[in-house]
C-alpha cells in the first residue's frame, strides 16, 4: 500500500498529471529527469487503473521497480524494455487517492505505456591503467515502438 500524500493533495486544487514510482503525486509535466529514482537509465509512463473501482491513473516507473513488481517469470534482471515487450509491466498498488473505499489495498490494472525512455551511461577506459569508469550520462531518448497498449490479462 503506498503513502497517501492528504498534505500535499489538500492544499493544491488541481489534479496531479502523474504519480512517481512512490506514487507521489506530481503536477508538473511528466519528464524522464523527474521521475523519483535519479540513477534510473530506463523509464515509462503508464496508464494503469485501480483493480477495484477501476480509475485511471497516469504513473512513472523505472527499471528497477519494475523488476519487483513485474509477474516474475524468472529470478534474473530485465530491461524495463524487455518487461514491456513481454507484458509482464506492472505498477503494483494504485496511488493512494481514496478512490474508492478499498482501491489502495487493491492492485492495478496496466493499460498502456504511453511514454518509454532510456539513457546510456558514457563510459572511458582510461590508457594508463586500463580501468573502465563512468563518464556521464547521455540524454534521454523516447523510444515509441515500446508505447503500447497492455493486454488485460485477467489477473
């Protein structure tokens, strides 16, 4: 069950436009360097809606959330990529919004990646010791042929 963020739902009139992989709610447009997890190389945009009463809602997640909460079909780490291409993307509970009377105990229902970035750590390896390091990172790149929708699964 995620935190419900009343102080921050309370004072400001407008909807969130999307909620971060904490489920946080965020007003600003969504971009890949706001999304919770700053050392993510990988993220998505989701529509998912609540399993019990069924609203919608726009979510980020990140490889590495993605991971704890994709049905687990093996132990091994995937791309967030590889977990779209397999419809195994999955948000977990809904944001915290009291949208009904049980939807933040429930799970959510993945409809769509309506956004899919990566980045690619720059790395140099240095001639006098022959040691690999990290340089930076390189910027964000949409990629649409992973903004797809999600089949209902049934579960």
């Amino acid at each position: 069950m995620l935190q419900h963020y009343e102080d921050i739902l309370s004072r400001i009139a407008e909807p969130p436009r999307w909620f971060d992989e904490q489920g946080v709610p965020r007003y600003c447009e969504f971009a890949p360097h706001c999304i919770a997890n700053i050392y993510a190389d990988e993220c998505a945009l989701l529509a998912i809606e609540c399993q019990s009463c069924g609203r919608p809602f726009i979510v980020a997640l990140d490889a590495a959330m993605a991971n704890r909460t994709a049905i687990k079909k093996s132990a091994e780490w995937r791309t967030l990529a590889d977990i779209i291409r397999s419809h195994d993307i999955h948000y977990g509970d809904p944001p915290n919004v009291d949208c009904c009377g049980v939807g933040h105990t429930q799970n959510s229902n993945p409809r769509r990646v309506l956004e899919y970035w990566e980045r690619i750590q720059e790395t140099y390896t240095d001639p006098a010791s022959g040691l690999r390091a990290i340089r930076g990172w390189r910027h964000w790149t949409r990629d649409h042929s992973l903004e797809i929708e999600i089949p209902d699964s049934g579960k």
